[in-house]
C-alpha cells in the first residue's frame, strides 16, 4: 500500500478518491476490485478475487476465526452508470474534493460509501484482531441487474446474520426496497413500401398505442411503507428508414414492484394494457428486500442513533441485497450509505466529504460493539 494508509488503516476519502479515477462506467471493473483486495490483503484479511467475465471482478475478504456463519457482512457495487463527459462541468473521472463535495461519477453511488466500510473493517480488524469478525462482499455489474452478485460462487462467502449494504442514503438505516423488473416489449408487423402503407403493419404505431396505454395508466397499486407500484418506458427502438414500413418494434420497461404487487402481477397487468399483438420477455426480475425494524433496532442505533424510533424506510431503488440475501442464508438487510440518493445517476454527481467521514466512524462503532444483535 502507499502512504494513503494511515495508522489504523486506510482513510475512507482517499480510498474513494482513488476508486472514483477508477472508470468502472458499465463494465472495467477489475482494477478497482484489485485495489480494494490489496488493501484489505495488506490488513491481513483473507482475500478473494474471482474474475468470471473478462476484465470484470468480484472480491469476497473476511476477517475472523473460522465459522460457519459470520455476523456481519458489508457488501457494495465497484460498477458505475454512464456519464457523457459532454455535459459534465467537470471530469467524471476527477477525484477532486472541492467545497466540501467529492468530485466524479460514483462518489454517492456507490465508490464512497465501498471505502467507507473498507477503512472501518480494517481499523477494526487492527484495533481488535482477536474480537472482529467480518466479511465484505464487493461486486461488479449491479447497475445493469445485479450480474455480478448472480456470479458469485456460492461457496465463497460465508451466510451472515446481517447484510449491510452501502448505497446512498444519506446515512440514514433504510431497511429495504422495492423489487425490480425490467421486461422487453416487443410488437410484430408486416413490412412494405413507405409509400403504400396500407399493404403493411406498422409495428411502431402497434408498440406506440401500448406504450401510451402504460404511461397513462394511473391503477397501479400502493404499499403503505413503498408507495406505489412504478413504470417507466426506458427505450423505444423501431425503423431503418422512412421508406419503409417498420416490421418490428421494442421497448423495455422498468417496474418496481411493491409487496401484494410482484412480477408476475406485474406481466399480468402489463400482458393486459399492451394487448394480444405484443410480446413480453423478462430481462431482470429482482425480488424486493424487506427487514422488520425490531428485529435490527439495536443495528439501526448503532448507526444512527434515535433512527429506531423513527418509521422505517424503504428505497425505491434495487441493491445486490436481492440477490446475496438467498445466497448468504437470508439475513436481515440494512442499507445504509453516505452518498446523497439524490445524486445517484446524475450529472456533475458529487459526495459530501463530511458525510463520508461519518459514515466510515458509524460503519466502525457497528463492528467495536460486535456487529450488533439481530432479534
């Protein structure tokens, strides 16, 4: 390691500095996974990376005494979303800090909040070898569907009483989220000349009224805790050239599913407002992740004290939680991050520096009292 480390162990915003210049947007995600497992390598942690698409890793460290079942495991995404360069103000790739703000695409989401449990495992790890036991869990492609989490080996990370996963919440306990499905609209037509189009079927004008229908349905279902039910028309690709009766057309939509209202409800409800002339085809299917708040009040205190007392919340975005809870023997689920959820996906995408600090010092209190109880 260089002298980023300090005596404990890493600092958390030059970690996330580093990882920021890392360009992970859609893919690229190894050197970023190298970085982070040397680290935790450095710190003594028994470190593990698995690449099992080309230039695309995921890294599972544990600290501890051998066991079947570990308390605690942090887990966060190394990927990032696009960001067109064109209409940032600055490099997307920058690292800088500047008025207090962390600079670059992945600072909120989620390269902030991956150092900050990094630096609080391996401060806890050299301040208490003998009482830590923890077990990080770092991933690629969760942004396009949680692919790197479903390419997990099983029989690399060990189940665990409690999931706590980095994304952006302000640091703020939010225990759990909606379920994601993304499907793939697709219509058939006939083709012809563009200039007798009545001997055709345009597939554009069957997909279009389908597509109207969806996003001027106002029945979808709500959840006291979720909200609504939502769908969103992502993308409409249809055509080669004006000339030409279009023969086929496509769309993909995004659903977020609510409890009472899953997938299969949802492709009922989609089957039904797109008509019998569209085919539907599943592309991701993620279910929703939900945790009791008694059973991880003491967790939540941990974290953010008097959060406990305050109604629950719940993202409506997905995690890798959907995924790593059935492989990791369904623990309680916590989410909790110091990227700003309001600037997950933007442009000019920042992170507050306080925040990160923070979250790093909850991250750590959470393991100097033994990870806390799950009731």
């Amino acid at each position: 390691m260089d002298g980023s480390a300090g005596a404990t162990g890493p600092d958390a915003l030059d970690l996330a500095r580093r990882l920021v210049r890392i360009d992970t947007r859609g893919g690229g995600e190894r050197p970023a996974a190298d970085l982070v497992a040397d680290v935790l390598d450095d710190a003594g942690f028994d470190v593990h990376v698995d690449e099992p698409l080309p230039g695309r890793a995921n890294v599972v460290a544990r600290f501890g005494p051998e066991a079947p079942r570990t308390p605690i495991t942090f887990t966060g995404h190394l990927d990032t979303v696009p960001a067109d360069e064109s209409g940032w103000s600055f490099d997307p790739m920058s690292g800088e800090v500047r008025d207090g703000r962390l600079l670059g695409r992945g600072g909120s989401d989620m390269k902030a909040g991956v150092a900050c449990q990094v630096e609080a495992a391996v401060r806890a790890a050299r301040e208490r070898p003998g009482d830590t036991a923890v077990q990080l869990v770092f991933t690629f492609g969760e942004e396009t569907g949680c692919d790197g989490a479903a390419l997990i080996d099983a029989a690399s990370p060990l189940p665990t009483d409690l999931l706590l996963v980095a994304e952006p919440t302000g640091n703020r306990p939010v225990l759990g989220h909606k379920g994601t499905l993304w499907l793939k609209a697709t219509a058939h037509g006939i083709s012809a000349h563009g200039s007798r189009p009545e001997l055709g079927r345009n597939a554009i004008a069957v997909l279009a009224r389908a597509a109207s229908r969806i996003h001027d349905h106002r029945g979808w279902p709500s959840s006291p805790a979720y909200g609504h039910a939502t769908v969103n028309i992502g993308t409409f690709h249809a055509g080669t050239q004006p000339n030409l009766v279009p023969d086929r057309a496509e769309m993909r939509l995004d659903i977020r599913t609510i409890p009472g209202f899953g997938s299969d409800d949802a492709v009922a409800e989609i089957t039904r407002l797109c008509g019998e002339d569209v085919d539907l085809e599943r592309l991701v299917d993620l279910p929703g992740v939900a945790t009791d708040p008694a059973d991880v009040a003491e967790i939540m205190e941990l974290l953010a004290p008097g959060s406990s007392t305050r109604p629950p919340e719940y993202a409506t975005y997905f995690t890798d939680a959907s995924v790593l809870t059935g492989r990791l023997g369904d623990p309680a689920v916590i989410v909790y991050g110091p990227g700003d959820p309001e600037q997950a996906h933007v442009t000019d995408e920042t992170c507050s520096v306080a925040a990160i600090a923070a979250s790093a010092t909850a991250y750590h209190r959470l393991l100097a009292n033994g990870g806390g109880a799950v009731a």
